[in-house]
C-alpha cells in the first residue's frame, strides 16, 4: 500500500512541476531553483513520512539536531 502512496505523491510532484515550470520566466533563475527546491524537499519528507510514518514531526527532528550540535540550552 505504501507503493501506491509513494507513486501518487511523485505523480503530483511531477504534475505541479510540469504545469508551473513553464510558467516561471526564463530570466527569473532564483525563483525556479527555489521553487525546484522546495518542490523536492515536500517530495522527499512526504515520502519519508509514508516510509516512517511514527517518525516525530520536523520541529522535534530539528530540535534534536540542535541539541546534539549546540548541546542543551
């Protein structure tokens, strides 16, 4: 079932790129790598969350990453 998931968040990545890519002017590079980067970033925590799905959310993920770097405040 998780296949099913996966391949219909990667038809939709792919539909929104190919229905707003063209839209973006040509000259405007910042904003299509933006907008390409975040595109595939909510592609790639969808698919982690259907992978791992009691995985903590992002604000705890962050967290426990500043606190290993930074230590406890």
């Amino acid at each position: 079932m998780k296949g099913v998931y996966i391949v219909s968040i990667t038809v939709v990545a792919i539909l929104m790129f190919i229905y707003q890519w063209p839209k973006i002017k040509s000259t405007e590079v910042k904003e299509k790598a933006a907008f390409a980067t975040i595109t595939v970033i909510g592609w790639g925590a969808a698919i982690i969350y259907i992978i791992f799905p009691n995985m903590g959310s992002p604000a705890k993920i962050i967290d426990f990453i500043i606190v290993q770097l930074f230590g406890p405040f």
